[in-house]
C-alpha cells in the first residue's frame, strides 16, 4: 500500500461515522458496510481527502473527480470527521493577508461585477429555486416562532417578526433592499398597507415580482426595480427600510459606504433591519479548509462575512444607532436543513431543470452548499443577526428639525411577539 493510500485509510479509521473509499485503482478502503461512500477517480482527490481539505473536496465531487454516495446528513458527519481543526480558526488572516483581502473586496464591488455576481447566482434557474424554497420563494432564514411549524410557516413568520421590528404603518414608504422574488415586499404591502418599493439586481427576479404586482393588483403602491442600492433616489427618504440577505454582498471595505447609504435613504426617526449572515470569527471573511473558496467559486462569487461586532462598528460609523440585536442561528441551521431536504427528494427533477454541463455542476455544487451550511450554522462557524437601526435626528442639522428629539421606538420588546 502507498504513503498515500496508509494515510487515507488511517484518515478513514478515526471518522465518526463509518465510512468506504473506493481508490482509482479499484481497491476499496474503509468500512464494508458504511453508509459513506467515495470513489476517487485521481490521485489528487486522494490527497485532498488526506489533507481534510473540505473545499477541495467539494470541488472534486462538482468536477466529477469524486462520486459520492450518501445521504447529506450523513455526509456532513462525515466532513466535520476530516477536517483537521477548526474552520474558523483556520481562516483568520495574517496582516498582510487582512490588508489583501481589504485591496481585494475594494476591486471586486464596483457597481458591474456587484450586478454579474448576483446574476451569478439568482438567475441560475426560476423552477430550481421553487423546487426546494417555501411558496413564497423567501431564501433567507426563516424564524421558527413554535417548534412544530413548517418551513412555509416560518418563512411567514420571519416575514411578519421583521415588519413588526420595523414597526410597518399604512401609508409609510418602505424599501426592501435586495427583494429576492417579493416575499417581504409584497407581505408588508397586503399584511401593513406600505407604499413598498423592491430592488434587487437579478433580472430573473425582477420580471417575477412585477409579474406578482400585476397579478395582485397592487401596481398603485408596489414596484420593484431593478437597481443597484447606490443608485437609489435618496431625494424622498424611506420611513422604514430592510435588508435581508444582501449585505453579505456589499464587500466588508464597503461596509460603512453601505451603511451610511441607507441613512441617507432613512428618513429622521426612521427604522432599518439589516437581517444577514456574519463570520463565526473576529477577523475572517470565510470558512477555513477551503470551505469559502469553494463557495466563492461555486455559489456566491463576491460574498464576503463579517463579525456581528464589527457589523456594529460599521452600522456606527455609517450614522446609525443599534437599538435591536437578535441571533438567529439556529433557526438558519434548521432553514437550510429544510432545503437540503427539499432538495434531497426532488433530485431527478433538479436534474432535469439543470440539465446541461453547467447545470449539473451547479446541482452538485447546491448539494454540498445547503447542507454544509446547515453544519456549518450548527457548529457556530457561521452566524444570522437581526440588526434593527435607527435613524437619530441630529441636532442643529435644519432639515431634521421638526423631527422629535428621539424615535418613537418601544422601550419593551412586547410588540415583536404577541399573536397577530
């Protein structure tokens, strides 16, 4: 047996799961009756599999260098067996590295390769995202507000627990900032009676949500455009604004720029939920073992985390006031167990939507996305915050005058949780 093939079946023998490994050569390694199966096609697949290099791991698999044959659930057990420490450790940057990645996030968010990431990503197929997504097609984690409900009724839940946050009153101009395919948008418009304005950078989803307009008869007080958020008239600010699964996209060098845009866009006293996902570490932007190059690679070219204390930081020096702070990690980990699932049991029509070279790629790549991600938020490498912001009227600015000396925000947290 090689040096190679010895430190793989060693590899192999400290998993937590039982697991089987077919060689190139066809020599099989491993747990007779594992549940687990590899077949590796290169000599590099071997290498990665020894090192514990989960990303490239994951490459292989999308590549076609590796066959899997596994449940997902019992994959990821698998994964958290070879990795060869801490992924969050592992991926904070040295001061040269830190400085890089800062140069590096400048370069790739100017307002053309922001809109070709996003397409990247959203436009890859209308049909495959509402194979596994809720009804309403709302891809963000949703809040499981009773431990029984279902994924639609979470996902309804989240949707009223952010308009509630947001304290939503007929009438009020409101903004949701990358709308996805209208989910928020259109509950704040039929559930709050907002004059409600999307964007978002997809064009896939900006033919769908007009069309839902359309269809609902709300084209009087819902639109949607299709608009990168620096280019959002600010002349007529918003009453209240949302974010939801965008600001992962911004660029961590553009994150007080962000901010402070939407106090510009934030009319005095207005509110702002910044709901995203965060780093599980201070200083890195992604996963360690090649876990974030793979879903740089693979799912969301541009997408880069920060900590949720240096989301404040950054919601600070843009001009807003933190009045809100809820973690919601395991209700992701649970949303993205939901769709891998999903997922998971509708493979052959996946298959079908994504029928050529770069469709079964991506399908691959999806297969891996959701349920690593789901390990990932149950292990606390990742996180999922709720900011809620405010928008303070400054003393002595003329334009902010008649506005009162502070927000008219609850002092109790009574409001977010009653039933409707």
């Amino acid at each position: 047996m090689s040096v190679l093939a010895s430190l793989v079946e060693k590899k192999l023998a400290a998993m937590p799961v039982a697991v089987r490994l077919q060689m190139p050569d066809g020599q099989w390694l491993g747990h007779k009756d594992a549940r687990v199966q590899f077949m590796a096609k290169s000599q590099l697949a071997l290498k990665h599999l020894a090192a514990g290099d989960i990303g490239k791991i994951g490459e292989d698999y999308v590549e076609g260098r590796v066959e899997i044959n596994s449940s997902m659930r019992e994959l990821m057990a698998a994964a958290a067996g070879l990795l060869p420490g801490n992924p969050v450790d592992s991926a904070k940057p040295s001061v040269f590295g830190a400085l890089l990645g800062r140069l590096m996030s400048v370069w790739r968010h100017s307002l053309e390769r922001d809109a070709k990431q996003i397409q990247f990503h959203y436009d890859l197929s209308d049909d495959f995202y509402a194979l596994w997504l809720d009804p309403r097609r709302v891809y963000s984690c949703a809040y499981f507000r009773s431990p029984d409900m279902a994924l639609a009724q979470a996902q309804e839940a989240k949707l009223d627990h952010i308009c509630r946050k947001l304290q939503l009153k007929p009438g009020e101009r409101f903004v949701d900032i990358g709308a996805g395919w209208g989910g928020l948008l259109l509950w704040a418009a039929e559930h709050y009676g907002v004059d409600a304005t999307g964007i978002t950078l997809s064009k896939n989803q900006h033919a769908y949500v007009n069309q839902l307009i359309e269809q609902k008869g709300l084209s009087g007080r819902v639109r949607m455009q299709l608009l990168d958020y620096r280019k959002l008239d600010a002349s007529k600010p918003f009453d209240k604004i949302a974010s939801v699964g965008m600001f992962e996209h911004v660029g961590r060098a553009q994150l007080d720029g962000y901010f402070a845009r939407l106090r510009q866009l934030l009319a005095p006293g207005g509110l702002v939920m910044n709901h995203g996902i965060t780093a599980g570490g201070v200083d890195n932007a992604q996963l360690g073992h090649g876990m974030g190059d793979f879903i740089e690679k693979y799912i969301f070219p541009g997408g880069e985390l920060t900590h949720i204390g240096r989301v404040l930081t950054h919601m600070a020096n843009g001009g807003l006031e933190s009045v809100d702070v809820e973690n919601l990690r395991p209700h992701y980990a649970r949303t993205l167990w939901a769709w891998s699932d999903s997922l998971e049991a509708q493979l052959d029509r996946a298959s079908q939507i994504l029928s050529d070279e770069r469709g079964q790629k991506a399908l691959r790549a999806y297969r891996l996305y959701l349920a690593g991600c789901a390990a990932g938020f149950e292990n606390g490498w990742i996180s999922l915050y709720q900011v809620l912001g405010a928008h303070l009227p400054q003393v002595g600015r003329s334009d902010e005058l008649d506005c009162p000396p502070d927000i008219g925000y609850p002092w109790r947290r009574d409001y977010m949780y009653g039933e409707r």
